[in-house]
C-alpha cells in the first residue's frame, strides 16, 4: 500500500520557513540600520505582515547619542494628503497636521529622544501604511528615508502587495 503525505503536514512546514525567512529579513534589516551610517541621505526596506505584524518600529537614530527632545522631528510620507505622519516639537507630540489614517497608532519614545533615537512606532499596521516615510530633523539637518514594505497572509503564504 503506497504511502502519501500529509498535506497539513508539509503545509505546517512551509508556514514555519515562511515565518523563520521573514524573520531572518527582519533581522538582516536591523543589523544594517545599527552598523552606525549617518542619516543623511540614508535609506532602509522594513517588512510588515498583516497578521503576523501587529506594530512596527521605522528606525531613525542620529549618529551621536545627542538629546533631541526639544527639537523639531517631522515623520512624513509625500504620497500622502495631509503629508505627517508624527511631528515632535518643543517636547512634546504636535499632531494638529497629522494624517487622519494614523491617528492615535504613531509614537516616538521621550526616553529615547534623549540618546538622538526618533525612531517611530506604528501600531496596528494596515495595509495601506506601505510607503516611504521621512524622518526629519531640521535643526541637525538631518534627512532618513524608510521604506515600509507590508505584506499579508495568503493561503500559510506571505505575499507582498
């Protein structure tokens, strides 16, 4: 009696390289943004999956551990109407101009403010948060490009849109 495989079996397979492959691009992607490249004309690919990716942290650190809680941090995407995402300025989040798809899911950490980190956090990644995002510092001149790829579960398979 010929023996035939079990396709949940080799479908569990496929799923856990899936998920063991986007992790390892996850981590691919932070060791270059922390191999200490200036920001200036610098730029970065993040993957997010839907239903596997709940929130997302874009990175933006400036070279020096320089306290930036009083400048001006602006993270924008220019494919989009109203263009901000986040503004920092003055200490404290100023959210009048905010895109309105972002509301209440961005967020920059005061504490790593003051180490030069402005890194950004999105939270309940959508779909249509896929774009290029700009962090920009202007009183240090300082200019970072992300580019946000978000894919979704398809069939135990990622695919990106």
């Amino acid at each position: 009696m010929p023996q035939h495989k079990d396709r949940r079996s080799s479908k569990s397979q496929l799923s856990v390289w899936t998920i063991v492959f986007f992790h390892s691009v996850i981590i691919l992607q932070l060791t270059q943004i922390n191999a200490g490249e200036s920001l200036t004309n610098s730029q970065y690919r993040m993957f997010a999956v839907i239903g596997q990716t709940q929130d997302i942290i874009l990175p933006c650190k400036l070279d020096h551990s320089l306290d930036v809680v009083d400048e001006m941090v602006e993270w924008s995407r220019s494919d989009l109407n109203p263009r901000f995402v986040h503004v920092w300025r003055s200490g404290e989040d100023h959210l009048v101009g905010q895109n309105p798809s972002y509301k209440n899911r961005t967020s920059v950490s005061t504490e790593k403010l003051k180490t030069g980190d402005v890194s950004l956090k999105i939270t309940k990644v959508r779909l249509s948060d896929e774009g290029t995002y700009r962090c920009f510092i202007p009183g240090r001149k300082a200019d970072f490009s992300v580019e946000l790829v978000v894919g979704r579960w398809t069939n135990s398979i990622c695919c990106y849109c």
